[in-house]
C-alpha cells in the first residue's frame, strides 16, 4: 500500500491529487443492508466468490457520477430486495461517500433514491454535496469523475452502436459533466417530438387538411422542439468530436503493451462540424428535422442527430475493425481506451478520475497484468478492481489495499 498517493502536494506544477474515495458507506443498497469501508487513496481489489457483492461495490461507486450506474439500472431496482420500510415510507437506497482530491478539501457526497415515492411516480435520484440536498446530478460530476469497465461491456465492438454511444457519452461527461444534462434534453426532446408525431401523424400525412401540414399549435411546438433538438444535439456532436480528438491523440502516443485503438466518429452532425461553424450546423439540423417530418412520423424516429451516431474503434497495429479481432484483444482495446482517456481526463481536469475494473484482470496474460499495474501507479488514480481469484493481484499487492467479501461481508 502506498501511504499518500493522493495526498495533496505542495509543487502546484505537479499533478494534482487523484479522486480518491477514503470512506464509502452503503443503505440497502442490492446485497447490503449496510456496508462501511474506509480506505487509503491508493488503489482498492476487492475479492470474494461471485455473488459476494464485488461489483455491487463498484455500482455504488458509479452512482457517485451522473447516470445510472455502472449497471444502468433503474432506481428501483437497486434498493435492497426485503429492506423495511421507514416510517410509511417505501425503503430506499442510498450511498454516502467522502472523496478526497479536491483542492478545496474532501468532500462528502451521498445519493439514493428519494424516500417516499408513491408507486406509479416517476422515481427521482436525491444528491448530497456536503450536506446539501442540490438539484440534478451534474453537480456530482464536478467533484469526482468515474470511468469504468464491465463484462457487460465485453461485446461492445460487436453489439449494437447503441452501447457505443453510451461508452463515448460517459467518456465525455467524464471530461465535461454538463454534456450528461445536455444529451438527456436531446433525448426528451426527440421522444417528445415523436410523440407529438405519431399524434399528429394523420395530419402530418395531410389526410385531414389535405396539404401536409400539422395545425398551428402542434407546428410551433415541433418547431420549439426542433429548435431545442439542433441547439443539443449540436452541442453534443461538438463535445463528442472534441473528446475523440483528444482520445485519438493520447491513444497515438501510447507505446504501452495493450493493443493500440484508434478510433473515429461516425455520424452526420459530427460530420457537419468538421466543415462548417456550430450555428451553421443548428440551422442545418433545424431544416433536416423540419424536412424530415412526414418519413419520422412514419419510422417514429429522426432520421438526422447525434442519437444515431456510431464511435468507430480500429485495432492499429492489424488495421481491422475492433470488432473482428480476438475476445481478449478486444478486451485489451477496451482497456487502453480506458487508460487513454484517463489520462485525457487527468491533462483537461488537473487529477485522475476513479478507476472501476470489474472482472479485468482475469481476461489478463501476466505480461498484461503487469502492464495495467504499472499504468495505474503512473496515473495515481485510484483504481477499484475486483476478482475472484486473489493471486492473481500479486501485481498490485505492493500499491493496493485488498479486501475480501463473502455474502456481503467485509472479512478482514
Ligand atoms: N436489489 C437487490 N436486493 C438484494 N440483493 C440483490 C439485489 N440486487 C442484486 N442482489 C444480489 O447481490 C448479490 C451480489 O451481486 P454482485 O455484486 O454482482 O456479486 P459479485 O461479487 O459476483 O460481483 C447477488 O447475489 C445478487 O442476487
Ligand atoms: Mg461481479
């Protein structure tokens, strides 16, 4: 264990101290009725057999961010499954924890689900910042940053663009937390402008009035949705290509063990901003929306936005889509992609973000285990790491703090 790692340093030209997570506390949340766990700002494995409640630790953790989670559950489902209600009041997860890295001090964050939602009410995520109760969840973002790797993930190259664009969205909020704010506007905005479609779908046909037109009310509502449409889903594109520039030039100097990524994005609006300036690309999108009516109300969607965007990853060394390489070599392009925007983040925000590696290093020759430890120490971030085998942590035994759990109990 190294003693201090992110402790804050006098030479303010040296890299800021890492996020680091110091306590962690866990309220019904999955497997736990409670957990507390207290640790240095180094590097954190947590091993257990599987249903332990590793990478429940790890969601709670995730849930210290903007979103949904490492899981993107629902709020819901997280709270612990025969957790008793308090006080006429439905039970309820939460998690509290103080990070230290800021230079302003540590601060204490919590989250949950807010108590005493009546079932059928849309369920709403509570955030602590010191205390405080503060509105919406960017706030989070600011104070820690957190990136993370699932088996969840392991089909990313070869699954649906779907997935890619949530990867390439939480590495952008990682960078700029309000970019989550951003693309969930964008997202309502599209679900609402096809509601509004497929309502007015007869008359968007021109069935009723004959020319293709929606009444006056219901067309100076698709206009304000459109408008509100090209304005994020612009401002998206632009954070989107801004990030993949970055990563592009940090995965072009990586000389490290991992195969080498590099990555490109694919989308229209993207494209628009490579030749003309963002609000020419607003009106451009306007028009595109407004066009695009009488087909979107026939497919339910828009044919034109940053939601059908695609984030093209390539093995460089075979010049072969990721997606056809080796499971373990997508694995590893998963990792340095990781490893890159960390130090992306680390660059643009002054400290490392939380690292959260769920099943990695099982997937890992000893060579690559290896590599991943030393990257980690360079980066000062604080890693958490989980497995079931613990010798294969040896690696780390000199940095790391390593924790054992069963059943959702810490052993010591
Ligand atoms: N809402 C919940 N209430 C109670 N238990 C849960 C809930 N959600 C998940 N669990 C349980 O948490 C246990 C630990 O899960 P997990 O953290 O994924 O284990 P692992 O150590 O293999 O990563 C599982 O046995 C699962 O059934
Ligand atoms: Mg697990």
């Amino acid at each position: 264990m190294i003693d201090g790692v992110g402790a804050p340093r006098a030479d303010a030209s040296r890299p800021r101290a890492a996020s680091a997570v110091t306590r962690l506390t866990l309220t019904d949340f999955r497997c736990y009725a409670r957990l507390r766990l207290e640790v240095a700002p180094a590097p954190v494995v947590l091993t257990g057999p599987n249903g332990a409640g590793k990478t429940n630790v790890l969601e709670a953790l995730s849930l210290l961010t903007p979103g949904r989670g490492l899981r993107g559950a629902r709020l819901g489902e997280i709270t612990r499954l025969g957790a008793p209600a308090a006080g006429g009041r439905g039970a309820a997860w939460a998690v509290a924890a103080t990070v230290e890295g800021d230079p302003a001090g540590p601060v204490t964050l919590g989250s949950g689900l807010e108590p005493g939602t009546p079932a059928g009410a849309p369920e709403r995520r509570v955030v602590r910042i010191n205390g405080e109760t503060v509105r919406g969840q960017a706030a989070l973002g600011f104070h820690i940053g957190a990136l993370w790797l699932t088996p969840a993930m392991d089909g990313l190259f070869r699954e649906g663009a779907g997935g890619r664009r949530r990867f390439l969205d939480r590495l952008v909020i990682a960078l700029d937390p309000d970019h989550a704010g951003r693309a969930a506007a964008h997202a309502h905005a599209l679900r609402e402008r096809a509601r509004l479609l497929r309502e007015t779908r007869g008359e968007t046909r021109g069935e009723t009035r004959g020319e293709g037109r929606v009444n006056g009310r219901d067309a100076s509502w698709l206009d304000a949705l459109e408008d509100t449409l090209a304005r994020h889903g612009v401002a998206v594109a632009a954070a989107r290509r801004d990030l993949v520039a970055r990563l592009a030039d940090a995965l072009a100097a990586d000389d490290g063990p991992f195969p080498r990524a590099t990555v490109a994005l694919d989308g229209t609006v993207e494209g628009w901003l490579g030749e003309m300036p963002a609000l020419a690309a607003e009106d451009r999108l306007r028009a595109a929306l407004a066009d695009g009516r009488r087909t979107d109300a026939e497919t339910g969607g828009a044919a034109v936005g940053p939601h059908r965007s695609d984030l093209l990853v390539r093995h460089a060394g075979r010049d072969l889509p990721a997606a056809l390489c080796s499971t373990g070599e997508q694995k590893a392009m998963l990792i340095a992609l990781t490893l890159a925007h960390a130090r992306v983040t680390t660059r643009a925000r002054g400290r490392p973000p939380l690292l959260l590696l769920d099943e990695v290093v099982a997937h890992l020759d000893a060579t690559r285990r290896a590599a991943l430890a030393d990257a980690l120490a360079t980066l000062g971030a604080q890693a958490w790491l989980t497995g079931t085998d613990a010798a294969l942590f040896a690696d780390f035994a000199d940095q790391a703090q390593i924790l054992r759990l069963v059943d959702g109990n810490l052993i010591d």
